[in-house]
C-alpha cells in the first residue's frame, strides 16, 4: 500500500456515463468536505463482486446513510458502459451508490493495490480494499487478505466499522 491513515486521498481522475453522456470527475474533488466510503473491487460483473461484496454493500447502503455517510462509492477498473449497466442491473444506482472507472489504473496505482491476473484479463486491476474518508483524509482503511473473498471489505463490516468510527 502506498497510503497512511490520516493521510488526504491521492488526487486522481475517474470516470462515469452519465444520462448527459461521459463524465471525467476528479476524487479529491468529490469527496471534498464528506464522509465517505469508498470501496475498490476488482471489476463489475465479475464472480465474488457480483455475487457477494456489491449486493452487501447495496444491503447495508440504508443504514450506512443513516449513520451519517454522505457518499458511498464504489470504484471498479472497468469502461464506463460496463460500470454503468452494473450500476443499474443491480440495483446499486437505485441504492445511491456511485460507481465509478479508474479506466487507467490511476487510483490503483497510486495507492498501491494493482494486481494482474493476465489468464483470466485482469490487468492493473484493483484490490479489495475500503476506506473511510472525513473530508479527503483516509480515517480506515482495510485490505483483503485472500483474493475472491469480502470479509474485511463487505458491506456488514463497514457498518460496524462506520458504527465504532463514528459512535453512531
């Protein structure tokens, strides 16, 4: 990893379709002056993010809120059309969770969780991880151990941790 807890997130451009088309926004920008979680996971679509860790995390997305989270976000290293129909089908746009494309590794990589698996096309892909962010300033952070699984990183256990973080 190349962050630190209470260090101020990397200052990188991600990307999202949107109903006017392509949108280029900058994370530092959109997390400016909120709570946020912001969770990275390997790809839209694919075996335990679909199945698992996004369907926990839209679960939990309520109640999160509640807690006090202004933003929930989930970044994935896929186009912008992949991500945005992932959104939708389900049902994590309709949950108020933002997907967004770090189309060119740029978060990964700047965080230091990029991984590649080339026989099965992952490449500069993201590890789980989560964060909670407090005005740009990383306040947790935790990483999977063991790929294909969301223990550390799914959504029940970012409740609990929002929850001691937090007091609330």
């Amino acid at each position: 990893m190349k962050f630190s807890l209470e260090e101020k997130l990397p200052s990188c451009t991600l990307s999202q379709m949107t109903e006017d088309g392509p949108k280029t926004l900058n994370l530092s920008e959109v997390t400016l002056g909120k709570k946020v979680i912001l969770v990275g996971m390997p790809g839209a679509f694919t075996q335990t993010c679909d199945k698992q860790h996004l369907p926990s995390l839209i679960k939990n997305s309520t109640a999160l809120f509640n807690k006090g989270i202004d933003e929930i976000i989930c970044i994935v290293v896929n186009d912008i059309h992949v991500a945005k129909s992932w959104g939708e089908i389900s049902g994590a746009t309709e949950a108020g969770i933002k997907i967004l494309c770090d189309v060119e590794s740029q978060f990964t990589e700047a965080i230091g969780l990029s991984f590649s698996v080339p026989k099965v096309g992952f490449f500069k892909r993201l590890q789980r991880v989560f964060l909670i962010l407090d005005n740009n300033i990383i306040k947790h952070a935790q990483v999977e151990k063991v790929r294909g699984e969301c223990e550390l990183t799914s959504g029940e256990t970012i409740l609990d941790t929002v929850e001691k973080i937090f007091n609330r």
